[in-house]
C-alpha cells in the first residue's frame, strides 16, 4: 500500500534536530543551526529532505506521514502498524540520489511500549532490491537516538548512493504491542555537485561487476567464443593472471599434479593469509600445574598484572570466603614457580589486607599501582573510608604509600569494581566506574542512592590527578563546560596505546544492565558508541538476539594491540547464577571484538551442568569437564584474567564459583587459555585434500586398481588420522570404487578387472577394517562425489544435455573430460579461489543468483 506523498518539512525543526546538528557539530550556535542563510558552507552531512513513499500499514489517526514532524510531547504524533505481523516496513524516498550517513529517530517525551526495541534499515537505489544498512535497537527512553549508516559499497572502494531507505521493525519493548515510530530524521549529502561524481563512479563500478557475473557464467557453460568476445570488447579481467592460469591447468587440462603446485606456491606467497586472518581461534585451556612447593590460596576478588618483558605475575591479596587478604606473590613463567614475597604487605608499608581493588603494571618504572578497595558496612566511617594508593617497586621489593587519600589531591574517593588502565606513552594511568563507599549513616531510615565515580586521569611523573569525566548524575554534570558520562560498575575497560583510546565495554549501573561499547580519545576527548556506529549483523540462534557478550554477566577484559583485538572472558553471574542443586546450567564463552572490521567473534561458548561443591571437591581440580574428557575452568565469579602478549596467552586464576550450599568457598585454580589461528599447513593439507579427492574420483571412472592405489597412498597422506570425521570421510571414499558411473546403480563388480582391485582391496593389510566392512555392505546408494548436483547449480554450474548418460558413452567418459567432470573441477575451482584475496578472483555471486522463474 502507498500514501500520498508529502514533503518533509524544513523549517520547523524541532530541539531534537537542533541537539541534532549540535552533536554533529560542537561549535554550532543552535540559533543558527536551522538552514536560513544562502550563504552556509558546503558540508558533507546536512538535513536532508524526503517523503512517504510506502508502507505496510497503520492504525487509524496514526498516519505515517506523522514522522516527518517531531511532537514529542503528542501521542499521537506517530506512525504505528496496524498489527506487529512481519513484515511491517516503512519506506521513504529522499528527492534525490544522496550518500544517507546518519539517521535520526526522535521519541515521546516519556517511555512507550510501542517503541522499537529492533529494527534494520535498508536503502538503494530502486525500491525492490535494497541492501542493509543497520541493524540496532532504540532504548525506551525518551532521548533521541542516532545513528550511523552504511554508505559505501561492500569492499568499501566508493559511496553508496541511495533514493529509497526502508526502515523495518523487528520487535517492540512491549512483545504484544504494535510497532510505532515517532520521528524520522536523515543526514547527509544529496547536491549534485557532490554526488554526480560518487553515482558515475558507483555506476561504473556496478558495470564491471555485472560484466564479471557474465564472464564467470560463459566460463562456466563453456560459452568461451562469447568469453572471449566479451573480455576483448570491454578490456575487463575476470581475475587476476594467476587465478586464471589456475583455471587452465586445473578445469581445462586436469593437470592436477600442477595445480598442487600453483596452490603451494599462492600459500608461500601469503595469498590465503587474508582467509586464514578471518576465521576465528581455536581455543585450548590447560591447567597449570606448577612445581612450587608454596602457591596463593582460595581466593575472589584478588588482582593479577603481568610484567610481560621479564616473563613475571604479580597477585595480591583478595578475599578468601572469611576474611580479605594481604599478600604479594610472583608468577615466574618460564620456571613455573610461584614465590611469596609479601604474607603480609601491611608490615611491610604497603597496604592493608582487601579485596575488589585494582593494579595496573608500569613496564617504564617497573612499578605496581594499586587503588580501591571495598569495606563491608559495618566498618564506613568517616575514620576508615580513605583512598589510599600505593605502588610495589618490582626492583627494590619494597612498598610506598603515594597518597592516603587520592579525594583530597583531586583524584578519586574510595571506589571498588572500578577499572584501571595504563597509558604507558604518556606515563600517565586512567581510573574509571565503580561505586563510591560512602560513610553509613545510623539514622538512615531508607535506601540511600549510590554514587559513582567518574573519569580520572593520574600522571606519575607529576604525581598529579585530574577529573575527565563527570558521572551524568553528579551535581556538576549540567553546567555547560563540564563533560560526563554514565558511569557503572562491573564493567570492563582496556587501553590501545596505538589508538590511544580507552574502550569500556557493558557494567551494570543499579538493575540496569549496559550494553553500550564505548570508546574515548584521551587526546581529543570524543567519545564514540561502537555498537551503533558499527552494528554487528550476526546473530545467534535467535534471529534478533545480539551477537556481542551479555552485559549482565561477570565480564573480563584485555586487549592486543598489535593484532587490533579486544578479547572478553564472559562467565558466572552474581546475581543471576545462584547456583545450587534445582541451579540451571551456567555457562561460559569467549569473544573478540575485532577493531579492525568491528565484529565480534564468539570463539567458544560451553555450558557447565549444575554441580554443587561436592562435585567441584571431588574432582580436586576445581574445574569442569566439557563432557569430552577435555576440562575447562568452571563458571564464576570475582576471577582474574591476565593477558601475556609475547606468548599471545591468557592467564586466569581463582574466583567465586557461586555455589549456595558453601558459600565460603573459593578457588585456586590457575589457567592457562591458548589462541591459535588456522596455520598454513592446514590450509595446505585442507587444499591437497580437495585436489587429489577429485583426482581420485576421475581415477574410479577409468583405472579403479590405480585409483585404490592413490588412496592408500596420496589421500592418506593429507588427512588428520586422529580426527575421527576426517577418517571417516577417508573410509568412505573406498566405495567409490564399487560405484557404477554408467547412471546405474549396481551392487556386484562385472569386469575381471574391478573384481581383481576387489579381492587386492579385501586382502591388503594396509586397508583399514572399516573399509573392508563398508566395501562388504556396498553403500552403492550414497553419494559420495566432491558435490551434490544441488550444490554445483547453487555454485552457478549446471549440467548440460550433452552430458553422456548411456552405457555406450562409458568407454569414451572414462578417456575424455565430460562436461560432468569439468563441472566439478570447475565446482573445485569455484572452493579454491575463494581462499584467495578478493581483489584478485572472480565475483563470489553468480549470474543465474538474479534470474527467478
């Protein structure tokens, strides 16, 4: 159904437009910040104007020319769907082609169920074939919200223009409730003088695209006059040289051994680097088991750092299930010796026994920091809250108290579940989050409010601290000239020193969980929202449920910065995972977040049954088994986790494993977690594996003895014989040999000479039992070939009706390529480049993707 089209206005921009363009530029005047004046500067991102051009549906007085005005305080002032049936859309189309970079969606002046809690954006040029542009969710709140968009092409080479922009609600805040959205908002830039150049370019680049599905189709059918025509007419390369040169000996001549060897020199050269680099880590977790004859004890709520230059972990303190705890220890990696250096820091000028604090490592000085705590309430007074902050100098092994109490010399007052990290450039350490401890009021008669802390930065050669960030609630987070942010506890917060940014993932700020990933310039100050500038289109087993770590649960943090990764360690919650015996499963999983093309990767996620602490004691490892006989760290809470980057290694020790039947009990456990990523070799064998495997199935149709020969002796070479699926693939190509290729199914050999490869096959030592018994069951009926018909014509290949299906054709298909086997050499080929750089092989779609009859 269409709407009579209506303009949006331009005019009479509301506050929300204004705060708009104030976010867009700070040192806009919002008086001047409406579009009045003839003699404004060309900018790239400017209001832009469009109209209804189509939805689903509405309800009555709910009309969706209604979001081109924004009445935040009218409640009728929207457009809502008459049903929240999928698909409910709405489609705008903008006057003209235009590069949309932001989209804004205002919202009532108070909550409302009916606000979108999912949505995805789509945009193009006609309005049947539209690509996504953001997938996000609005909070049910009343401030707008904005967000950026997709704009350029899927390689990122050109902008993407767009006339149409389909916005479709997934799901509301209140499941039963019809979608409604209030305001719509667009920004970017549709002059002409700006965007002829980016449609021509995006035109032309379209042109080549649709030339290269044509040659890649003539290739594939076999339609070469035309290919050849066609590459010489436009003068457009399908592919690189090279990968064309691997399509001449591998589908044209079937010179396997070469293709082997072109492979092996695309790997050497680093040609499939790129592929190796997307796919995620395997994981392996070992316990250490270390050969001191001392080691730290029980504990939660304890502090790791890492001194990765002299291969060193400092520990201390934490609380043990009775009371908080004072000692220092030291982690040798390469002696695996733990040693005590501090049982009690307090006598030593150090600080006094605690948990929930934080320290971070200085590599320049060599110096441990430390700042927080947290006290029960029964000892807040005025007396004891103090933020005292100390360091460890690793050389002297000795303590020093820098400050009694950082509050007093500008930094910050006593916190715990706050954050620290290092600036290692600038010598200069940040602090932030956390709940402020406040001395306990004995009249107090109801719940007091709790404060939390801000952004703190602290110079060590200065010895000087400075407020950033104000919380949004304190007293001074509404003067003009003071910046703040919401600040949270349980949260998780890491450094790159090349990006020079700080990166706060999720917290919890009373029963509210955040989800919010944010980044902060500490040299300019701005601070960004990862997860809306850069959604994540993945999903997980529900359609609409996030792909990121739950923001609810205990999170641990630590970052590469060379590699561009932010690694996450999410487990037990206090809260949510109280677990006894009626206790549902927990769980844990580990994500990276890549900096680089802004995804997260979930690399595993493992689901612990519930046990109690009899089951955690009598396995007296203080872990959990997978169920594989492989074990694992079981679920908790109040952990460490340190990360070593020489050795690319995270350490995890202790923790809370949130067991109600004990609750003074903790853990000593200590772990080690390796990343690895696919190696070349792999690539390599994976690579042989498909080559010979083809080449062994063209050898069935004409020499079966030489083909039973090849298996033993070349495909065995290639696959892993302690992977059982592996093995089992490798058995199941001996029934090969017993498959009839006239288009016939038989069960019994009728030439001499297969009967003769039958009996060699049965008697020899060196084929396994498995083999024996399949060759004896004839599993004639499985198809056991490098693809199935359904898979080469998804791949753009189909058979043609000169394929040889008669028993007169067989002598002559075993001595020639048939187009069946060019097929699947060129389905083999298709498998192949895609490991390869994308710049340097042909289009992944296929032409007949975009033929529907």
């Amino acid at each position: 159904m269409s709407s009579s089209s209506t303009s949006s206005p331009t005019d009479n921009s509301s506050h929300g437009s204004v705060a708009l363009s104030s976010a867009l530029n700070p040192s806009l005047n919002p008086v001047s910040g409406t579009n009045t004046s003839s003699q404004k500067p060309f900018s790239l991102s400017e209001r832009l104007n469009f109209e209804i051009y189509r939805y689903s549906s509405y309800s009555p007085n709910y009309l969706p020319e209604n979001v081109l005005v924004d009445c935040p305080n009218d409640q009728t002032s929207r457009w809502s769907a008459y049903t929240n049936s999928p698909p409910q859309f709405l489609t705008l189309k903008l006057r003209r082609p235009a590069i949309v970079k932001k989209i804004k969606f205002g919202k009532f002046e108070k909550s409302h169920v009916c606000n979108i809690k999912k949505f995805r954006v789509y945009g193009g040029l006609e309005d049947e074939h539209m690509v996504l542009l953001l997938e996000g969710g609005l909070k049910n709140d009343n401030v707008p919200e904005v967000f950026n968009l997709r704009c350029l092409t899927e390689d990122g080479s050109e902008n993407l223009p767009i006339l149409y922009l389909k916005i479709v609600p997934l799901l509301s805040w209140g499941p039963s409730f019809n979608f409604s959205i209030w305001y719509v908002e667009l920004h970017g830039q549709d002059d002409p003088m700006y965007t002829s150049a980016r449609m021509k370019n995006y035109n032309s680049l379209r042109e080549v695209e649709i030339i290269k599905l044509c040659l890649k189709h003539f290739r594939q059918q076999g339609y070469l006059s035309a290919f050849g025509a066609l590459q010489e007419q436009t003068n457009v390369q399908l592919e690189h040289p090279l990968i064309s040169e691997l399509h001449k000996c591998l589908v044209l001549q079937g010179d396997f051994e070469k293709a082997e060897r072109f492979i092996v020199e695309c790997i050497d050269e680093g040609l499939m680097d790129e592929y190796l680099n997307k796919q995620d880590y395997k994981h392996s977790w070992h316990m250490k088991h270390t050969e001191s004859d001392i080691k730290p004890g029980n504990r939660g709520g304890h502090q790791l750092v890492v001194d990765a230059k002299r291969r060193l972990i400092y520990l201390y303190g934490g609380w043990d299930g009775y009371q908080d705890l004072s000692d220092l220890w030291v982690f040798n990696i390469e002696d695996d010796q733990w040693t005590l250096l501090c049982e009690r820091s307090e006598l030593s000028n150090g600080p006094t026994p605690r948990s929930c604090h934080k320290m971070v490592f200085d590599p320049i000085s060599e110096n441990v920091f430390m700042l927080g705590r947290y006290l029960d309430n029964s000892i807040r007074t005025s007396d004891y809250i103090k933020s005292d902050f100390y360091l460890y100098d690793t050389r002297a092994n000795n303590w020093m108290q820098i400050c009694d109490d950082t509050s007093q010399v500008g930094g910050p007052q006593l916190v715990y579940d706050h954050q620290m990290c290092m600036d290692t450039d600038k010598r200069t350490i940040y602090v932030f989050g956390g709940k402020i401890l406040t001395p306990r009021s004995v009249n107090a008669t109801g719940a007091i409010e709790p404060e939390y802390s801000g952004l703190f930065s602290y110079h060590i050669a200065t010895n000087t601290w400075a407020q950033i960030l104000v919380d949004c609630h304190h007293a001074s987070a509404s003067l003009a000239d003071v910046m703040s942010i919401k600040s949270r506890i349980t949260h998780c917060m890491v450094f790159h020193n090349k990006h020079r940014k700080l990166y706060i993932y999720g917290g919890q700020r009373g029963k509210e969980d955040l989800d919010e990933f944010l980044s902060y310039d500490v040299d300019t100050q701005a601070i960004s929202v990862l997860n809306k500038e850069h959604p994540h289109h993945g999903t997980t087993a529900g359609n609409e449920a996030k792909f990121e770590p739950s923001s609810g649960y205990t999170l641990r943090a630590t970052i590469d910065c060379e590699r561009d990764e932010i690694y996450v360690f999410s487990s037990l919650s206090k809260v949510k995972d109280r677990r006894d015996i009626q206790h549902i499963d927990a769980s844990n999983s580990f994500w990276v977040y890549s900096l680089r093309n802004h995804k997260w990767s979930r690399i595993y996620y493992c689901r612990h049954s519930g046990q109690d602490a009899n089951s955690i004691n009598n396995m007296n490892i203080l872990g959990a088994s997978k169920g594989d006989g492989t074990l694992e760290p079981c679920p908790r809470y109040a952990h460490q986790l340190v990360y070593d980057d020489v050795t690319n290694t995270h350490y995890l020790f202790g923790g809370n494993p949130g067991i109600c039947q004990q609750q003074q009990l903790r853990l000593d456990d200590f772990w080690l977690l390796c990343l690895e990523k696919p190696k070349r070799e792999e690539i390599l064998k994976h690579c042989r594996f498909l080559v010979r495997k083809l080449r062994y199935e063209e050898m069935t149709r004409q020499d079966p003895l030489k083909a039973m020969q090849y298996l033993r002796h070349h495909i065995a070479d290639v696959i892993d014989h302690n992977d059982a699926e592996q093995l089992n693939n490798f058995h199941k190509l001996a029934s090969l040999l017993f498959k009839n290729h006239d288009g016939n199914l038989e069960r019994e050999c009728n030439t001499p000479a297969l009967c003769a490869d039958t009996d060699d096959l049965e008697t020899d030592s060196d084929v396994s039992a498995k083999i024996k018994e399949e060759v004896a069951d004839g599993p004639a009926t499985e198809n056991l070939s490098l693809e199935s018909n359904e898979s080469m014509i998804s791949s753009g290949i189909s058979d043609t009706a000169s394929s040889p299906s008669s028993s007169s054709c067989t002598k002559r298909a075993r001595t020639e390529c048939t187009p069946e086997l060019k097929n699947k050499r060129a389905f083999l080929f298709n498998k192949l480049v895609q490991l390869m750089p994308p710049s340097m092989v042909q289009p992944e779609r296929n032409l007949s993707d975009f033929v529907v009859m």
